[in-house]
C-alpha cells in the first residue's frame, strides 16, 4: 500500500460547475486533478509507472529515472522519484516556465536541458526523445519512463474513470478529455468498454497537433495537443474531436476563473471551450464530465499574465468580461 504523501494521489474531487456554462442546458461535472499532491493528473500515472516498475524489478536500488518532460510528468516523476530516493534525470528544452525549472531543482532533480530543436521535425519534443535515448543507452541501471509509448501510462487513468464512474452511478453521457499524451484518453477508454458503460468520449486537441491529423504547428500552450501522434493513441478511443486553439485555452481559462472562481491550467480552458461548443449538439440534461488536468498557478506568467496575453493575441479581454456569447464568437473566429 503507498504510503506517505504519495497516498493523496488520486481520488481527486468532482465538483458540479453550476455557472460557466449556466445556458448550454447541460451538466457539467469537473475532476479536478490539481488537488493531486503534485499538482496534475500527470501524478497518477508517474506513481503508477514507478510502482509496477519496482513490483517487476525494471526499476531497482540505484536504478537511475529518466524522461523527457517540460512539466507535469516531470513534476509528478520528481515527487515519486524523490520519495523512493530514486535518482532522477528530466530532459527538458529552453521553453520550460521558470516556475517548472525551479520546481525540478527544488526536489533535486538532474535537469537536461537540450538547447536546439530536432533538425528533421523542427519541433523540441524530438530533441528532447533522442537524448533521452542517448542517456539510456550510456548509463547502466536506468529506466526510461517514456510515458507516450508505456501502457503503464493509460493503465494509472483507469482509476480516474472509475472514480468518476462510481461517484456518478455510472450516469454519465459524454466525458471530455484533453490528448497530450493519450494516456487519459486511452485509460478512460478502456475502463468504459471493459465496464460497458453507455458514456461517449470526445477528444480535445489542439489546432496545429498531429493527433487529430492536422498539419503541425507552433503551440504556446504546454500539454495542449502533440507534435508526434502517441503511441498510445488508438484510432478508436474517442467517439469524436473537439480542435481549439491557444486562444480557446486562454478564454476558457478565464472563463472557468471568472465564473466558477477556479484557478486551472492550459488544457482545462480548452476543455470548457471545446463543451461549449459540442453543447448545442446535445439534449438538455445531458451529463457531461471534464477532465480538468492541472493548476493554474504554472501559467501566472503566461494565460493568467495580461502582458504575456496582449503579447500574443493583442486585447482580448473583452472575450471573457462581457460573457458567453463573446466566447462562442473568440472560438469561432480563432
């Protein structure tokens, strides 16, 4: 049985949000993953992963952990890794908030910071894979978590489904649930078949992510869509998809804010943007859940900094201080 401060990771709350979408005609229920110790959703399948890999002996005294990851997982490998004296090696890359950096240090994680983005893809997360692999192969003893091939990953969210499931009798008509690595996703998925549950799945991704099948492009928001399609990416898992932009997270995060008084990260804004918009779809009274992945405190300098929005969108303010119809006007136009 965990022990310690690792025994708070997961059965986070689920709240109804009686205000953000208060004309959508639905209801909405929040998992608020933030209230895991570390901060994200990223917890559970960190703690996970590190557990089955002792249980097996892959991981053992002295094995040294590593992985790529500009933020949750890292955070979330961190706090695990540093309650089992695990050594513990994050790749990172130059776009890492400063608030994520000092928390790696803070838990006396080895940080590796690649400095270019990979030549063939332009992106920094490939950068970021092959001197994961390059440490691999050199030091003996290690552990590569690789959290967008290892089912290990998808296998930590089917716990999540089941805490929603069984709060909500196993009422629940469509569940929202952002990409990134797909290991929610997945989770969830293969909960609702294995237990035949009637609820439908829609995918969040981002405008500019691979995968949905869109052409690649620069995003601004961490964990908000992908540059490379998931290993644990099936074809099948979600019953359809929901594409936002970065704008879309930052109105939705304002939204979410300015409503319901809740601080959340990135991919939670894109997730009540992408309801708000599926919503006109759905019969009134409709359950509805969304998966909301973090913390808004990591993205006080960037979604919640006025200077960093008007930076990159210009006065977009308005979008979210004069109400829903605004919004559905920000999402439509992005």
């Amino acid at each position: 049985m965990t022990k310690g401060i690792l025994s708070c990771v997961g059965n986070t709350p689920l709240i109804e949000l009686s205000r953000v979408l208060i004309d959508q005609g639905i209801r909405l229920f929040a998992k608020l993953e933030q209230f895991n110790p570390g901060g994200s959703s990223k917890d559970r399948p960190a703690l996970f992963i590190l557990e089955r890999g002792m249980e097996t002996g892959v991981i053992r005294p002295g094995t040294v952990v590593i992985e790529s990851s500009s933020g949750n997982m890292g955070i979330g490998l961190a706090q695990a890794c540093a309650y089992y004296k695990l050594r513990f090696i994050c790749v990172v890359d130059p776009k890492i908030t400063a608030q994520n950096l000092s928390l790696l240090k803070a838990y006396n994680v080895e940080v590796d910071m690649v400095q270019a983005p990979d030549p063939e893809t332009g992106e920094f997360l490939g950068a970021r894979l092959k001197r994961v692999k390059q440490l691999a192969e050199n030091l003996p003893n290690s552990f590569w978590v690789n959290q967008y091939t290892n089912e290990w990953n998808s296998c930590a969210h089917r716990q999540t489904m089941h805490e929603i499931a069984t709060v909500l009798d196993r009422k629940l008509d469509y569940l929202f649930c952002a990409t990134s690595t797909c290991g929610t996703l997945r989770g969830c998925a293969e909960y609702i078949k294995l237990h035949q549950l009637p609820t439908k799945i829609i995918a969040v991704d981002a405008v500019g992510s691979a995968i949905s099948g869109d052409r690649t492009t620069t995003r601004l928001i961490p964990g908000h869509g992908a540059a490379l399609v998931p290993q644990l990416f099936r074809d099948d898992l979600a019953d359809d998809f929901v594409r936002v932009t970065d704008l879309d997270c930052v109105v939705g995060c304002h939204r979410l804010l300015r409503d319901e008084a809740l601080l959340a990260g990135g991919s939670s804004g894109a997730i009540i943007t992408a309801i708000e918009r599926y919503a006109p779809k759905l019969r009134r009274g409709t359950v509805c859940v969304a998966i909301l992945p973090d913390r808004g405190e990591r993205y006080l300098h960037t979604i919640y900094s006025p200077d960093w929005v008007r930076q990159h969108f210009g006065d977009v303010s308005h979008l979210w201080q004069t109400g829903p119809e605004s919004c559905k006007y920000a999402s439509a136009n992005s």
